[in-house]
C-alpha cells in the first residue's frame, strides 16, 4: 500500500512483526525496565502468549487487559493478543478503587496480567468484576497466593504452528483516556493506526536505521506505543524504555544507552529544565526530541533546547486520531504546532459548524487521508461515538486557528475555556501570562464560583521555593498583560498540582472541586473603585 509516497507492506501488527523478525533476527529491539528481547524473541514469545491464549478458549474479538507498570511482559502481552485475534486493554497503574473498577467493567477483559505492584489495587475490586483468568508477573508460589497463575505459564504451552487471520481493520488496542474530565472513553485504535504511527514517526524525525530511542512514558500511554515502541519497530531501531521517570537519572540514563531520539513531554521538560545545571548537559548523543508543549510555560522549549542542544519537533495529536498527527518535521520558523504533511486535513468551525477563515480561533475537527489511521469509535458508547465521528471527520475537541501556510495554532481544549460575563476566556492564555511571574513556578486556571452565574477566573499557584508571592501582585502583572475580564479573581496558593497518572496532565476536574475557601478574592481584597481599570461591574 501506498503511504504518503511510501510503501507500506504490512497491514496487521503481526505481519509487521513476522517481517522483521525475518529481517533482523537476534538484533536487539527493546530494553524494558533493564530487560532485553530481540526481534525474532519477541515474534518467537509473543506467539507463544497467543497460543496460551487461546488454549484458555477465548473467543475472537475477547478482551485481554494487563495492568502493570512498564515491563517487557506489557509488550508481550499486546502481540500475544492481538495475533490471537483478541484485543488488548493496557490499563492505566493508577487506576484504584471506582476507577479500576468501571474501567474493568466497560472493557468486559476476560483475562488480567498484572505486576505485583497492582495487584493488590485489582483484587480489592476483583468481586466487582467477570474476570476468566488472573496471571501475574511473579513466581508461582507468588502467585498463587493470590488465587492467580504465573505469567509464565501463558508462554509455556507449544508454539502453535498457525494463528487465526486478522484485517487491518481489527482492534489493536483499547485506550482508555480522558479520565480528568469524566469516566474514561475507551479509544479503539486499528491495527493499522499503529503501524501508520510508525511511519509518521519515521518522517517527523527523520531517523535511521540502527537508531536508538530512549522512553520513560508509560506503555498504557498512546504516545509510548506509537513513539517509544511502534515508531523503533518499523524504522528498524532499538528502543530503550524504562519503568519509571526520574528526574534526577534521566540524562544518565539518555548517556548509558547511547539515545539518538528522546521523548520527554509535557511537564517533563519543565522538570528537567530545573534540575542544576552540569557540565554533562551537552555529554549525549540525542539528535532529535519529540516535542508537545501544551500548557507549559512559553519560554521552556528553548530553553529546553538552548541548554541540552537538542531541537524539539513539536506537535499535535490526539488519542482518538492514531497519536501525533501534525509536527513541525524541525522546520520550527515560529512557536506552531505543525502542519499535516499530507497525513490529515484540517478545519476550523464556528459554534453553528460553519469553517472559519485562517486567523481566527473556532473548533478544530480533522479527516484523515488514509484508512484505519483514526478510532473506529469509544468501546460501548455508541452516542459518543457519533459526537466525535461525525461524516468523516473528527471533532477533536480543541480549540485553535490556522496560519495562511496551513500550520496550526493550538489553543486549549474547548472544556479548558471558562465563560464570565458574556466573554470566553482561554485558561492556558492566563496560565501563560501567569507563568512568567518572577517566583512563580507552576500554575493552573480554572473556573471559579459567581454570585451571578457563569464563571470568575480562578488561578491555583505553585511558588517556586524561597518565593515571597502575594495575590495582590499576582492580579497587578496580570493587569499590565491581560484584558480586564480575564485578570483573575480569585488566586490559591497550593503546595503540588494534581495529576493524571498516564499523561501527567493537571487535574483541572479535581481542582474546580476544591472548596473556595482558602482562595484570596478580589471582589472582597481589592474594591473596584481603587482597583481603576479591573472588570467593570455586572451589567444589570
């Protein structure tokens, strides 16, 4: 098949597999958590899961979930799988009580892998749900103290010699996602999402074979599936993904396994932009990073880069679109989030569904060019489905607006925009504001109560240590900087932002939950009258 001007010989994750195996055979492929397997390994023990699996009498299109932290049983597990014709569930390790419980349930997996750090959270919520089997990643006398079978015996049955037919088309994974804003929607990706992930990856980074990348991203995660594994795989590279993120380690770490590509996200540039700077700071060999910088304040990227020497390819994706889908394939001439590059085309609506011209922020919806790149729907939610999928296209749920050379401009999600007296305002455009306040460290804008309805903006600051910050002069740099309706009026100092397990995404869901009384007000400190140029008041 023809792919953006190149030929895509695999339809199937397993065929995908078997030709590497054939190409590479003993080659190192992955390392996880300090454990190695090889490309022939790998097609040779994933084959052997899947005969367990079916020995167990599962039916085509079963669920098999696992529930671990990153392990090199997690990979086997999601070959093993979907090569049986089954589907794969990786759940997200945080999950705990209600969550576990709901996520279990909408799934309907018959089968659970997990590691004995997780167990203990499953088996608290284990009479709640219609689980077949239990393995866990232990010894057997381990394991069967907690009524559960070693992972082991899942490969310990015969190779079988033929495995049941499967289409691009199948499921390759259930993701679930979305947690901070409601129960989570599990995204049913195509097997040949996985491998189209791949080939993006190929051309974002440019890389070459024999490569290496580095991940700490967890593998319940999208982009550690589609960047940290499927991108390696079908560019001919090793990857290298360790079990947990550290801070302090992660540039040892980049320097021991000899990593030409990295991919920390989000926050975890932040926090490697704090530590202390060192000699070592430029000592590695990573030619490239992934880049995704939503929310995070502006001056990062380059200093990320400008530090570590190592250019940053930003974009754009989604669980629901297949991953990243948009990337500035390192042509970064300004601060966008990427252009389509052929893969997808792109729109901006009004609130009535109309497309807006180039400049002006509306709602970003998205069709792809190529077949099974995208979700075929959220598993068991058929109304939701149709919300997003409607005609072809994906309503992504961002906001944005397009440059006349096409390239995005991302400005929040649509739930992140809060609406006070009759004007919408983006939280990340405050936050960014806000994050450049001498002694502010991290900080994130919700909605807040109004006496008179709608929404008051309401910010939750983290202080760098040592800091000396009052609310005063929070709302004071935001004036010289922001419209008045958007200068915040409520502020809360609070020690630790809360967030998601799987993306490390703030918690914003958690935070509107919080009591208001602790927060500085304002309305109350401040009176309008020797506030000069604040909100005009209410409109009666």
């Amino acid at each position: 098949m023809q792919i953006n001007g190149k030929n895509i010989p695999w339809k199937t994750l397993g065929e995908l597999l078997e030709d590497k195996a054939a190409r590479h055979g003993g080659k190192m492929f992955a390392e996880i958590d300090g454990v190695r397997v090889s490309y022939v390994e790998l097609e040779r023990r994933s084959r052997h899961v899947a005969g367990g699996l079916l020995a167990l009498g599962l039916a085509p299109g079963d669920r098999v979930a696992t529930f671990m932290l990153n392990a090199l049983e997690q990979l086997l597990v999601w070959f093993g799988t979907v090569r049986a014709g089954l589907v794969w569930v990786p759940l997200n390790a945080g999950l705990v009580g209600q969550d576990l419980r709901y996520t279990l349930t909408n799934s309907g997996a018959r089968v659970l892998v997990a590691d004995t750090e997780s167990l203990p959270h499953f088996l608290e919520v284990a009479a709640q749900t219609q689980m077949l089997s239990l393995y866990v990643v232990a010894d057997a006398k381990t394991a069967a103290a907690s009524g559960a079978q070693p992972y082991a015996a899942l490969e310990a049955g015969p190779l079988p010699t033929t495995l049941p037919a499967t289409r691009a088309e199948d499921p390759g994974a259930i993701l679930y996602t979305g947690g901070t804003t409601g129960l989570p929607k599990g995204v049913v990706l195509p097997q040949f999402s996985f491998i189209l992930s791949g080939v993006r990856y190929g051309e974002s980074f440019s890389v070459r074979a024999g490569e290496r990348h580095y991940s700490t991203m967890p593998l319940f995660h999208a982009g550690a599936l589609q960047w940290g594994l499927m991108g390696p795989l079908v560019c001919d590279m090793s990857t290298v993904i360790d079990r947990r993120f550290s801070a302090s380690r992660y540039f040892e770490r980049v320097r021991e396994v000899e990593a030409n590509v990295i991919d920390p996200l989000g926050v975890v540039l932040t926090m490697l932009c704090r530590r202390p700077p060192s000699p070592q700071d430029r000592e590695h060999k990573v030619r490239i990073s992934l880049g995704a910088t939503q929310g995070l304040p502006s001056h990062i990227p380059d200093e990320f880069t400008r530090r570590f020497g190592i250019p940053l390819v930003m974009v754009y994706g989604l669980t629901e679109g297949g991953g990243a889908m948009l990337t500035t394939n390192r042509d970064r001439k300004d601060d966008s989030n990427g252009s389509p590059h052929g893969w997808v085309e792109l729109r901006i609506l009004d609130e009535d569904g109309f497309p807006l011209p180039d400049g002006e922020t509306g709602k970003l919806v998205l069709r792809s060019n190529f077949p099974f790149m995208f979700m075929t729907g959220y598993w068991n939610d058929p109304a939701r489905t149709a919300q997003v999928l409607k005609d072809g296209w994906l309503h992504s749920g961002d906001l944005g607006w397009l440059q006349a050379d096409g390239r995005l401009r991302f400005i929040g999600r649509e739930a992140h925009w809060l609406r006070r007296r009759g004007e919408n305002i983006s939280a990340v455009e405050v936050e960014t504001v806000l994050a450049k306040c001498p002694g502010v460290k991290e900080v994130a804008v919700v909605a807040g109560p109004s006496e008179i309805g709608e929404d008051e903006v309401k910010a939750f600051v983290v202080a760098e240590e040592g800091a000396q910050l009052a609310p005063a002069e929070l709302v004071a740099w935001c004036e010289d900087k922001l419209a008045p309706f958007k200068v915040p009026r409520f502020v809360e100092f609070i020690a630790l932002l809360p967030r998601s397990v799987a993306k490390m995404e703030i918690d914003r869901a958690a935070l509107r939950k919080r009591p208001n009384d602790a927060a500085w007000d304002r309305e109350r400190e401040q009176p309008r009258a020797a506030r000069g140029k604040s909100s005009p008041p209410a409109q009666q």
